[in-house]
C-alpha cells in the first residue's frame, strides 16, 4: 500500500511559511492523501533575528486551530485533517512545553531540536571553529538531553537535521560516525514509547539520503522501534508528500511494515 498519510506540514501559521492552509488542504485532496497533519512550528526562546523581537516561531494557536476546525469541517467527506505542532525542545523550557502541550488536545506532536544550546545549525556560524563532526556530536548530544527531560511528544522529527546545514551536508556523515550517542537517542525512545520521524524534507535540500539517515532507521528498528510517522516538512503545497515512495522503500528495507499516523495522540498503524 502506498503512504497516504502526510504528518509534517507548515502552512502560513508558520513563521517561515507563506502557503495559506487551505491550498495545502486541496492540494492533499488532489494527491489522494487520505490524513494530512498541520504541524506548525512552535519554538519558544527562539533568538531574534537581525530586526525582530524572537517571535517568530511563537504560534498564535488559537487562530491556527480556529482555521483548522473550519476547513476540516469543510472538506470531511475528502480528507482527514488533523490538528499537530512541531515543538522546538530545549532542556531549559521543559516545564513551558510540557504546560503547552497539555494547554490543547493536539493530535499529534513532533519534538524537534532547531536550537542546539542556544544556536541553530541552520546559520553558518554554527560550524564555524571547529570540525563538521564536533558540531554534529554536539547537536546529537542536545538531542539526548532533550529526551532526558521531555516526554510530551510523540515522535522525535528529523532526528539529523543538523547534517541538512553542515559545509559538507551528509558526505562522509554516517550512522557509525556516532554510533554511541545514537544509541542512546534511540533507546531512550524506544523506553519512553516515543517513536521517530521519517522525513523526507532534507532530499530536496541536496542530501542523499532521508532525515534520519537509512542506517538510523534500521538500528531502530533492530532495537525494537516500531513508531514510525511520515512527513514531507512542507512549507508549500508542491512539497507535500514528496518522495513517499522512497519513504516507502526504506522503511520496508529496513524491517517495518507499518507506518504510524496519530489521531488525539493515539498511535495506528498502517500497512505499507
């Protein structure tokens, strides 16, 4: 069966989107999507931009979910619209998420790591002083210590997203490279019933490979993880479900058979 569901999408409640919902909403319908789930970022403590005031991922929630109810109302009898965010986990903010989490009865949660102490690998100054590798370790070891203190999530997202920024993006990074800290990552999730993203967002940003990289799939799926989402990360509707069939092929590559959607925070599993 083809994946038929999209669980990472950013429409313009997003800050670093401009796409209105409901062009992605009809043009999920026109794909046969059957479930699209919003995930609009949520990130607090954000750094401000040269001009801003650091609001730029706060999500005016209300409103988004206002929208949402609507044209899920709307298109009922065509697709299943789901109500998601994608929070930025920070060690220091682990009471604020946990209190937002709980604050609107979500379908779905992605926790994700856009700030490593602080800083998002998506500027270059992130890199700068010191190895591709030391700066890939060390956003791999946040992503431990987010996990250690945050559990109102569903699924970490694009576990590497680090390597989508590096000066060498994903040549020469492997899942050997941090094997130790890896492992960590994925038994603390596999322990907290957490499962893991597999986002296709980062092919078309140059990688070779999916968001986490294939050999992190399979060592979760060795280490007995079976939660798996699938998300394009579009910010636009000619994005959504981009390489699904790739998705598709990895997954099952890599020992699952199922794919996982979310519906008020319950995992189903669907056959792929």
């Amino acid at each position: 069966m083809p994946i038929t569901s999209d669980f990472h999408l950013h429409s313009s409640f997003s800050g670093d989107s401009s796409t209105p919902m409901e062009e992605m909403i009809l043009k999920g319908i026109s794909l046969g999507l059957t479930e699209i789930c919003f995930t609009e970022h949520n990130d607090f403590a954000y750094p401000a931009f040269p001009g801003g005031d650091g609001s730029q991922f706060l999500l005016n929630t209300d409103a988004y979910l206002y929208d949402l109810i609507r044209y899920r109302e709307k298109y009922a009898d065509k697709i299943k619209v789901l109500f998601g965010v994608e929070l930025g986990l920070q060690p220091q903010l682990m009471r604020q998420d946990a209190v937002y989490a709980k604050s609107y009865d979500f379908d779905f949660i992605i926790g994700s790591s856009h700030l490593c102490h602080g800083r998002d690998p998506y500027f270059p100054s992130f890199f700068e002083g010191r190895t591709q590798e030391e700066a890939y370790l060390e956003y791999f070891e946040s992503i431990l210590e987010n996990i250690k203190k945050h559990s109102n999530f569903d699924v970490y997202g694009h576990l590497d997203y680090v390597v989508r920024y590096g000066p060498n993006k994903d040549q020469g990074y492997s899942y050997a490279g941090y094997r130790e800290v890896l492992d960590q990552i994925l038994e603390a999730l596999i322990e907290g019933g957490k499962g893991l993203e597999v986002n296709t967002g980062g092919l078309k940003r140059g990688l070779s490979d999916l968001h986490p990289c294939t050999d992190i799939l399979k060592r979760y799926r060795q280490l007995g993880g079976e939660i798996v989402t699938v998300g394009s990360d579009a910010h636009n509707a000619q994005s959504m479900a981009a390489d699904f069939d790739r998705a598709g092929k990895v997954l099952l590559d890599c020992g699952f058979r199922y794919y996982t959607i979310f519906e008020k925070r319950t995992p189903e599993f669907r056959r792929i």
